[in-house]
C-alpha cells in the first residue's frame, strides 16, 4: 500500500505508480509532500487528531512518528518489519498508521480508536488493517496474547490515572509473551515547555519532579472533548515505579517522537 495515496502496490514495488511516491523516501521538510497526490481523511477527522486541518502537517507529522516508532523498535530489538502482528491503539484516522504499514506489509495489521468515523475511514481507506471502534475502557474484542509489537501514539498523552492504568492492563492482556509496546507520553520536555506558556503547570512543577503523574483537565482540549481525555505528563521515575506492575520497562527515550514526546519501551513479561 502507498502511504501517500493508498493505492495497493504489487510486491516489490519502489514507486507508487498512481502518485509517483518513492517508497523509501523519507520527509525531511515539508516541502516533498504534495497535498493533492494524498488521499487523506475528511477537515474534521484531521482536526480532531491535530487541532487544525493543515493536511501538509498532517502528512508530514504522521511521516516523522512513523520513522521514530521504527527507530524505536530497532532499539527494542524488534525491527519493525520482522513483527507478525502489530496492533496500533488509538489510531484515530490513520495519521501515523498509513506510514507505519508500509514499513512492515506481510504482518497481520489491527488498529482501534474510539472515534467511530475516524476509524470507520481506517478501515475503508487503509489497505490491509483489520480496525474498529473501541469503548472508552476494556476489554478489547481481541483475544489474549495476540501480538509481538503494540504501538500507541498519543493516547497516554490524554488520559487520566485510572483510565490509564486499565488500558496498561488490557494492552498487557493482548500482548505477546516477550511483544514490545511502544507507547508516548509527555515527558519533561513538553512539561518544561508548558510551564513556559502558562501558570497552571508552574502550579504543579514540585509534584511533577517529585514523579507523580500530572493531570490537566482544562487545556486547550476542554471544549472539544471529555474530562476523561485532555492532558497529562509523565515523570520518567513515575513511568518506570507505576507502569511496572504491568510491563518490564525496557528505555525510555527523550522526546524521541516527533514533535517532542517522549517513547517508552516496553515489553510484556515472558513469564507473566
């Protein structure tokens, strides 16, 4: 499949014949994404994953998460390529998905949101994805122990501790033995960058590096979605003490996805 226009490929192919978009090609700017060659999600869904509707952007910004998730997953010893089932949680629209699926095209792909138009548009436009709605908390409609690597892009980033704290349990359940998690949240950088724009996180600066989880629930979200996802920042102390009770937490690396989140890696226990 092109990430580009999503068009289906013969295997093999290093150029999408439809759009022309060389497959190994990798964005270092802007400036290489046509907006009118894409086939890209109705202004709304863009917005709802990015809080405007610059397509460009939307292009471009899920591009870079996808070349930072695969560098992630060659530092878990996971090529992204070698994985035979990949489950992407919160995939919202596909913004990052339609780039992850070209980096590994034989695995078994899943991808779930809880927006039901976003990831309706998933399954009708996104070759290859098995997607479908989510509820808000589990379970998930898929059986335990399903796949070697998870991402999730964006989604700790929003959620409260205990919504949190159930979705580590269930993403956990449909992990494999060993299976790698990829998930992102806000770190430090984004945390520092925030108490520069505003006093409420100045507020709760000594609480963030005492590493408790910070959550923020009248930010710039407050009108566009529930109580339950706006904002919240992780502590790397808070991620390796909190998250261990479910996962072995393999690195955590600093802003290490586009634009500055950081990425934990994790994997389910092999024993457990």
């Amino acid at each position: 499949m092109c990430p580009l226009c999503l068009s289906r490929l013969e295997a093999g192919a290093t150029h999408c014949p439809a759009c022309g978009h060389a497959l190994s090609g990798r964005f270092e700017d802007r400036a290489g994404l046509d907006p009118d060659r894409a086939r890209v999600p109705p202004p709304e869904l863009v917005y709802r994953v990015m809080g405007m509707h610059d397509v460009v952007e939307f292009l471009y910004s899920g591009h870079r998460v996808a070349e930072d998730l695969a560098r992630a997953a060659e530092r878990a010893l996971r090529p992204l390529g070698e994985a035979l089932a990949i489950f992407d949680f919160g995939t919202g629209c596909g913004r990052v998905l339609r780039w992850l699926v070209s980096k590994a095209p034989e695995a078994d792909w899943h991808a779930c949101d809880i927006d039901a138009e976003a990831v309706g548009w998933v399954d009708q436009n996104v070759g290859g994805v098995r997607a479908f709605p989510s509820d808000t908390l589990p379970p998930l409609p898929l059986e335990d122990a399903s796949f070697d690597l998870i991402t999730c892009y964006s989604v700790f980033t929003h959620l409260p501790e205990d919504y949190q704290d159930a979705w580590l349990a269930e993403l956990r359940r449909v992990a494999k033995p060993g299976g790698v998690l990829l998930i992102t949240v806000h770190g430090p950088t984004v945390f520092e960058r925030g108490m520069s724009r505003g006093a409420y996180l100045r507020g709760r600066q000594e609480e963030f590096e005492a590493g408790r989880l910070v959550y923020w629930a009248n930010d710039f979200w407050k009108d566009e979605f529930p109580d339950y996802y706006q904002t919240s920042y992780h502590h790397p102390d808070y991620v390796t003490r909190h998250w261990s009770r479910w996962l072995d937490i393999v690195d955590i690396v600093p802003a290490g996805a586009f634009p500055q989140h950081d990425v934990v890696i994790a994997r389910r226990p092999v024993d457990g």
